[in-house]
C-alpha cells in the first residue's frame, strides 16, 4: 500500500493537478478531427480495447485529474462506457467532467490545515474472476495479486468510497438488491470480503514508539460497529490493527523527497453494505483524532484544530471504555478468536454471541457517528456539510 504521510509537509506543486474550471470547449484536444456526436465505437468493444481507449480519451481531453483521484475516475469512465458503448465524444467528455469533482475534493482535503490523514483501502474476493481483475489492472489500478485490489491512496475518504462503489459496477464484488431496494452482499457471501483500512500517520510522529494498544479502542470499535461474526471469525489475519513493515513503499514519501514513514492498518473491517462507505469516512475522522492523541503524547506541537480533536479522542476512547465494560469484554478481544488462535473458546464464542444477540454494534456506531460528526464540525466548521452521496 502506498500510504504514508499526513499533510504536514508541504506538498511539491506537480500534485495538485486540478485547475478551479474547465469547460468542453478547453477539455478537448484542440485540431481532432472526430465529430463530438459520433459515437466513439461502432460496435461494443472488448475490455481490453475499452481500457486503453478510456485512458486515451482521458490524456487527450486536457481535462487535469489529481493523481489520487485517477482509480477512481478511470473505473467509473470504464464502467460508463461499458454500459453507453454508442457514446460520443462529447457525452464522454460530459461524464468525465462530472466525476471530475473528485479532483475538488481531493484538493480540498490536501489544504494544510485539514488534520485528515491520507486514507487507502485493500479489498480482497478470493472467488473474483480473473478477467475483471485483469480489466481493473489495465486500467493502471493496482493489483498484487488475482483475488485484491490495491488502489492508490487519497486524501479524502470520499475517494475511496468511490472506488469501492465502482469495483461493485465492474463486478469485483458480487451485489444483489433486497427488498428494501438497498444492494447488500448476498448471504451467503457475507464476511467473505476484507477491507483494510490504511492511515499515514503525521510526518513528525516518531512511529516506532507508539504503543499500538493505544489504537485498541479505534479497532475495536470499528470492528465490533461494522464486521459481521462471520467476518470476525473467518478472518485469515491474526492483528486487526498494526504498522505493516512494507508501509514505506509511499508514493508521497518519494514525491517529498523525506525519510520513510509508516503507516496505520485496520484490518478486521469487511465491505459488506453501504454502510462500508460511511465506515471509510468515520473511521477517517476518529484516525485523525487519535493521530493527535499520539502527536499529544509525544510532546508535539498541535494546532486549534487538533488540540480539540485530542480532547475528542478522550472523550471517545473514555465512552467507548464504558460500553466494553459494561458487555464485559476485554480490550482486543478480536484477536483472539478461536479459529485464528486456538485458544479460548469460551471468551470468543462470548464475543461473537454478543454482536449477534446484544445492542453492542448498534452502541457502537452510535458513538461512532456520534464522535464523527462532531470530529468533521471541529475540522470544518460551517464550511463543509456531512455528505458522502455527492459521491456514491
């Protein structure tokens, strides 16, 4: 995963790649020749040839996309052209400027001032087809191996919401509607796909001495909020939060030209409905504000923004303490489920019975939502409204 630092160290110019506006008359490469309403293809093209084209269309456009926006907005042209094959040009161009606004809000989240850390995701389908991920990899999207898919970071969680919403369109993760009209992961499938969640920690927190059981309280309630039993208990990794060892493979720290930092890894998480996309922008908010509980604890500067959001982290990690207690679970629980383990049993099935027969996950993201919200006012003020449906 390529995460790395927070922003906290200025940014080289060639990042930000958006500019405020852009019209069709700009976006489209000057002396083409195709007329705008012709439509791109004759006849339905093969993935491959829909890959390279798309990415053709995007360089010849003039249109600037910030590079931590590209995965996303080279999946969603995919998925449009897959489904309007008879397009033109010009409706290419149209869409394209459309989900454009991903590069606003990726600029908007890389401002200095914003204590939001870059945010990645890894999600993984040991049934996906091959060919869909071959088509997600020509399409310049990182994927170490057939059964995940490893996009670039951002720096809004926004980003990778989208991400996750087009990797559903393109078929990588299997989706039915129910009867509500929501699309879910179909039974049988649930706490079958992991979703980790990587931070880059603030570039001057020495990363190696941080007490990971720090973190206890954000994994745990994230977990017990949003990972089905089934998750827990099938999960093939033993740690549900950790520094990976590789996370100095950051394209930010190369870009920076500083020394390597690390990165944050939530790893008990699962996708498994559209609650998974207001995962990403919660768990966000609260990894920001314990990264100033860390920066805190290690004699760092903060700003106003992130003394308040340390007193936040308190109160969170306090609340959170009282409903662990109170269902008489110890911190870390989900590490040590039977099946991973070995161990006791009756200490796990107590875990997992709780999830399923008490209000702990609903305690849970309630409290989460609770401290989110009042994380992004204390980030944001009036200035930003609480919206993830401008972008899934």
């Amino acid at each position: 995963m390529k995460e790395g630092l927070s922003k906290k160290i200025p940014i080289r110019p060639q990042i930000r790649l958006l500019e405020d506006d852009f019209t069709e008359q700009t976006a489209l490469k000057e002396g083409t020749t195709r007329q705008e309403n012709e439509p791109i293809f004759s006849e339905k093209p093969k993935s491959r040839e829909l890959a390279a084209k798309i990415s053709q269309l995007i360089h010849t456009s003039g249109i600037k996309i910030a590079g931590t926006a590209r995965d996303a907005v080279k999946l969603h042209m995919y998925n449009y052209l897959s489904n309007q094959p008879q397009a033109s040009l010009e409706n290419f161009t149209a869409e394209l400027l459309a989900i454009n606004k991903l590069s606003k809000i990726e600029n908007e989240a890389v401002h200095f001032d914003n204590p939001l850390p870059t945010i990645g995701i890894e999600i993984e389908n040991f049934a996906a087809e091959k060919n869909t991920v071959r088509t997600v990899k020509n399409l310049g999207v990182r994927s170490p191996h057939y059964e995940e898919i490893n996009p670039d970071f951002s720096y809004s969680a926004k980003t990778q919401a989208r991400v996750l919403m087009e990797l559903i369109k393109i078929g990588f993760i299997p989706t039915e509607k129910g009867t509500d009209g929501i699309n879910r992961i179909p039974e049988d499938f649930i706490g079958d796909f992991s979703l980790h969640i990587n931070f880059g920690f603030p570039g001057n927190v020495d990363v190696l001495n941080v007490d990971m059981r720090t973190a206890y309280p954000l994994s745990d309630c994230l977990a017990y909020a949003y990972a089905s039993p089934e998750r827990l208990i099938g999960r093939k990794t033993r740690d549900s939060v950790l520094v990976p060892d590789d996370a100095q493979k950051s394209k930010k720290n190369l870009v920076r030209r500083s020394k390597p930092k690390l990165r944050l890894e939530i790893r008990a998480t699962e996708f498994k409905d559209y609650t998974s996309f207001r995962m990403l922008l919660e768990a966000q908010r609260l990894v920001a504000a314990y990264f100033s509980f860390v920066e805190h604890e290690q004699g760092l500067p903060l700003s106003e923004k992130e003394k308040k959001l340390f007193q936040l982290w308190l109160e969170f990690e306090s609340n959170f303490s009282i409903i662990r207690e109170r269902y008489n679970l110890q911190p870390n629980a989900i590490d040590y489920i039977p099946q991973i383990t070995g161990g006791n049993k009756e200490m796990d099935n107590d875990v997992v019975q709780k999830l399923k027969d008490t209000d702990l996950k609903k305690e849970c993201r309630t409290l989460i939502a609770k401290y989110s919200k009042m994380i992004n006012d204390a980030i944001a003020g009036d200035k930003e409204e609480d919206k993830l449906a401008e972008v899934v």
